[in-house]
C-alpha cells in the first residue's frame, strides 16, 4: 500500500501484534476507486474467511500491515457498543 494511504487510515495509538491461524494471513489489498480515500473520514478492510466447513461466520474487527492496523467492516458498529 502507498506509505501515504497507510498513514492516513492507520489506526492511531494501536500497538500490539495479531497472531493468525497459519494459513490464513493475507496480505493483499486493493485500493478505493480513484477520489473516494481523498474524501473519506476512513476506511475498513473488507474480507471474510471461512470456516473449515467453508461456512462464513465471522471476521476479526483488526487487520494488520507491516504493523499498522486497519479495522474492518465491523469495526465501526462494534466500537459503538457500550456496556
């Protein structure tokens, strides 16, 4: 991702390290269509791993890449929850 995207969208003051299931890091990405990260307040990572069954049924709320964290599409709603 351009050094540029990543500093802008990062979540800031998050540190720490994901531990994946092996097999299941991926690090590929694809970018908003032209105009709209320039624009937009944030973005979320969208992705969905199945289950060994091949059954979606659940996302973890953080993605990292090269030790910056993204949230993903969950993130926002999740993040509104209070207790």
């Amino acid at each position: 991702m351009p050094d540029e995207f990543v500093n802008q969208f990062a979540l800031k003051n998050v540190s720490g390290t994901l531990h994946p299931k092996p097999g299941s890091e991926y690090n590929d990405f694809a970018l908003p269509i032209a105009g709209l990260a320039e624009v937009s307040k944030g973005i979320t990572v969208v992705e969905f791993t199945p289950d060994s069954d091949g059954v979606y049924r659940r996302t973890r709320p953080l993605r990292e890449y090269q030790g910056k964290y993204f949230p993903c599409l969950a993130w926002p709603l999740l993040s509104t929850i209070r207790a």
